[in-house]
C-alpha cells in the first residue's frame, strides 16, 4: 500500500457542489506536505476508474465526497442517474485494509462495518450527513460562514490524518471543532437559523462513527 489519498467529487446539486469545493482545501493540505493526491473528478469520476486506481496505485488513504445510503457509495450522475463506486457485497473488498472517511449519508451503518473486517479504519456517518447553507453565497462557498461551521469540522479527519494523527485523534478532533462551533452559536442563539444550526451540528455528532483500527495512521 502505498501512501497517496484518494478523493472522489462529484458536483451536480447544491450539496456536492459544496463538498467539491471544500475538499479542494484538503488536497491543498495535501499537496504542501508534498502527498501524492489522486483527485477523481468529472469526466474521470467514474466506477471503472476508481477500482483501476485503487487497485494500481493502492493509496492509503480513501476520502468520498458524494451521496450514499447504508450499503452503497455514489460517484457522478450521468443521464439522471447516480453511478454506484462501491457497494457492500460486490467490491467492497476495494476498501480493505485501508483508511477511509467517507462524507456520506449512512455510510457508516452497514457498509462501513463490511469494509473494515479484515483491517483498516472506516470513518462516516451512520446517519444523514447534512448542513447548512447561504444560497447568497452559493456560487462563492469560501464566503459561506453557514457552510463553513459544518464542513470544517469534517475537513478536519483527513487534515488531521495528514499530520499523523491516528484515526481515533482525527475523529475526536473532528467532534470537538463541531462541539466548539455550537458553543460559538449558543452565544448568538437568538439570530435566526442559530438554532437550527446548533441541532444539526449536533445529529453530525451524533452520527459520526468510528470502525475498525482506530490506532491507525496515514
């Protein structure tokens, strides 16, 4: 295995456009450190590319951006349809031994527990991962302070991983960025949306999981 990050981003609605852009923080992080980065967008995000990625340059590190359900993991859309990357039970295998984080939807209820019985760590969400946004902003995601108090949190598992964080410290600073964001709102809880924000900052929590080896590192 070989130590290189993987990233899928989709963008074709709101919410992967958003993930597209701020997992371009990421791989900014990534690349300082001079980490070879394997960045699967449009027209290359596709399944056969994936597996041939995956199984050819065998990087250490998985990181999707995309849609998903408890069994399966989305790529693109082409012509109205989601395409599946992985699905529990077919190619699942792809993700043994390596270290994932998976910003899905329900990723983390069943498929990440599949994907890390023979090793690696599989960090997700076993329910909806969601946040907010300020569609005044939609077309510039940096200026979206709104975004920013959920997505910057997330961002933080793999940031930290590149730092040499095992993955149960990636988590674990993951969850405290978010706990401190709700504080911050809890102190402006009377502005519209604050506490909307706080609730669904803390069914992230809530929702984050942590599978397999959490002593592992990148």
């Amino acid at each position: 295995m070989k130590r290189g990050l993987l990233v899928t981003r989709p963008s074709y609605d709101d919410a992967t456009s958003y993930l597209f852009y701020y997992a371009r923080e990421v791989i900014d992080s990534a690349r300082e450190k001079g980490i070879k980065v394997l960045d699967l967008v449009r027209p290359r995000l596709t399944k056969q590319n994936f597996s041939d990625l995956i199984s050819k340059q065998d990087p250490t590190l998985v990181f999707f951006n995309a849609h998903g359900d408890e069994k399966r993991i989305y790529g693109d859309k082409t012509d109205e349809d989601e395409e599946i990357l992985i699905e529990e039970g077919r190619n699942h295998t792809l993700l043994s031994k390596r270290i994932v984080y998976a910003r899905a939807c329900y990723a983390a209820a069943s498929l990440g527990k599949v994907c890390t019985r023979k090793g690696g760590c599989f960090i997700g969400y076993k329910t909806p991962f969601s946040f907010w946004i300020d569609e005044r902003w939609s077309a510039k995601p940096s200026n979206d302070k709104t975004a920013r108090l959920f997505l910057e949190p997330s961002n933080l598992v793999v940031i930290s991983l590149l730092k040499g964080n095992c993955t149960q410290e990636a988590f674990d600073k993951s969850q405290n960025m978010s706990k401190k964001n709700i504080l911050k709102l809890l102190r402006h809880k009377k502005e519209p949306g604050a506490m909307a924000s706080i609730m669904l900052l803390w069914n992230n929590i809530e929702g984050q999981d942590i599978l397999g080896d959490t002593n592992a590192v990148f």
